[in-house]
C-alpha cells in the first residue's frame, strides 16, 4: 500500500473550485489493484489517473461529485501492469463556497491536515512477489505475536489444568479440573 497524498495546500474562503493533486512514481515494475480516496466534507471531484513511460495514460478512478461517505476500497476489475518509472495522480477538486452544503464555515480559509481538509488515496499494488515470498515476508510476520501469545495461553490454560487439582487436592483427593 502507497500513500498519495498531499499536506501542504490551503483553500480560500468562498473558493468554488480549488484543485489539489499528487502523485506517486514506480521506482519498479509493478501492478495496481485497487485505490482508497479520502476527501472531506469540502471535496467536490476526485480524479487517479496513471502515465506509463511510453506515454500512455489510463483514468483509474473518477468520482464526478465526491460524497463523504465514498471512502472505499475501490478493486480494479483486472490489476494494471506499472511498469518503472509510471506516475499515478490523484486530483481532487474541492468546494469551500456558500453553494457546498456539507461546508461548515465557507468564510474561512481551510489548510491541509487533520482539523482541515484532507488529500489522501491510498493505492493498493503488488512488485510481482510470489504467494511463497509474500506468506514469509508480509503475512507471517504480521501473525507471528498473535500465534505466540495464544500459544502461550493455551500451553498455560492446560498447564493449569494438570496444576489446579494437585495443589487444592493433593495425590490422594480426586478433583476435576
């Protein structure tokens, strides 16, 4: 997972049309499979193109009038092959006039970040690892402390089972444990 986004822009006060982009750039080859845009309560379009080296041009996602509740992993019909050097753009257009209704304040300037507005796409890809590859350097660590920790609740539940009855009961007095 890639994070485009951008941090650093500020929409004027009662600004209709403020459009904002970013942009990602393959260092190898690789394949898109799916796309996660975050916008706010300002954002009006959303737009992830990609430009391959040889100058081709695909529209992955368009999302003519943003709605908040949009905020979706969107899984490309079939991934797309990213050669190195391919450049994918997230543009987002946004509204901070009076004419936007989800605004809060249209007179305010609004800046990037957390109590502001937000650009963000999160791109989902693959390098071309195999299954094998990717089981032992992504998904088995990411396990790895859940399977020890309920390896070691187990091991101390039925370890406790064996424990309990002797110390209540002794070698002579039968208890279930």
């Amino acid at each position: 997972t890639e994070r485009l986004g951008n941090d650093d822009f500020t929409i004027k006060a009662g600004a209709e049309s403020t459009e904002v982009s970013a942009s990602y750039t393959f260092a190898a080859d690789g394949e898109i499979l799916g796309l996660n845009p975050v916008l706010r309560l300002r954002g009006k379009s959303l737009k992830v193109t990609a430009k391959t080296p040889d100058g081709k041009s695909a529209e992955l996602l368009n999302i003519a009038h943003w709605d908040n509740n949009y905020h979706f992993l969107y899984q490309l019909c079939a991934p797309m092959a990213a050669p190195k050097g391919t450049v994918v753009t997230v543009s987002a257009v946004y509204d901070n006039s009076a004419m936007n209704a989800a605004n809060p304040d249209p007179k305010a300037d609004v800046k990037a970040g957390l109590n502001g507005e937000i650009l963000e796409g999160w791109m989902l890809y693959s390098l071309g690892a195999s299954p094998t590859k990717v089981l032992l350097r992504v998904v088995l660590p990411q396990v790895m402390p859940g399977i020890l920790s309920g390896g070691i609740i187990v091991f101390a539940l039925a370890a406790s089972a064996f424990a309990t009855p002797a110390i209540i009961g002794g070698r002579r007095l039968k208890v279930a444990a």
